[in-house]
C-alpha cells in the first residue's frame, strides 16, 4: 500500500485531499503535464488544479474551494480549470 492509498483508507473520506500543480506559468520547465496531473487526480478522486501566484492564476479559486469543501462537509472529485483549453496548459498566455 502506497502513502497515498494509506491516507485513503484511515481516513474514509473525512480527508479532503487535491493534487495542486505550482508555478504552470512556466511551461518550458513543466515536468508534469496538464493531462498527466488530471489522470492521476482522477484516479485517487482529488481535487486538482494547476495554479501560478505570479500570474495569479486558480490561487482564489484553490482557496474558495478549499473553503467551500470545509464548510460543506467536502465533496470529493476532481475539480478542472474552465479555462483549459484543448490540448493546452491552462496558464499559456
């Protein structure tokens, strides 16, 4: 059992838990990409965003959903950027 699927499994869906992709405005220096990030999210039931606090991007809405989460008792699920475009990074300017 991996550390992820331990903290699943103590926690029972008490744990509110995202996978959250820092400095995306620095697409030449991406080592993970967009889809890559969402899949894994996806496959652990996270939350996920990818953000960038110099280009101010998602760093309101991660913690309005964060937020939100706690103050309604958390509803897991992977939770997109509606800017992604198709096949892009969501950061591009």
């Amino acid at each position: 059992m991996n550390l992820i699927e331990e903290v699943l499994e103590k926690n029972k869906n008490k744990a509110f838990l995202y996978l959250v992709g820092t400095k995306c405005d620095k697409d030449e220096k991406r080592e993970v990409t967009y889809e890559e990030g969402e899949e894994f999210a996806k496959k652990y039931n996270f939350g996920f965003f990818e953000t960038s606090a110099k280009a101010n991007i998602n760093v309101e809405e991660i913690f309005n959903t964060f937020a939100k989460d706690i103050v309604e008792g958390g509803k897991r699920g992977v939770i997109l950027n509606k800017t992604k475009k198709e096949n892009k990074s969501i950061c591009r300017s």
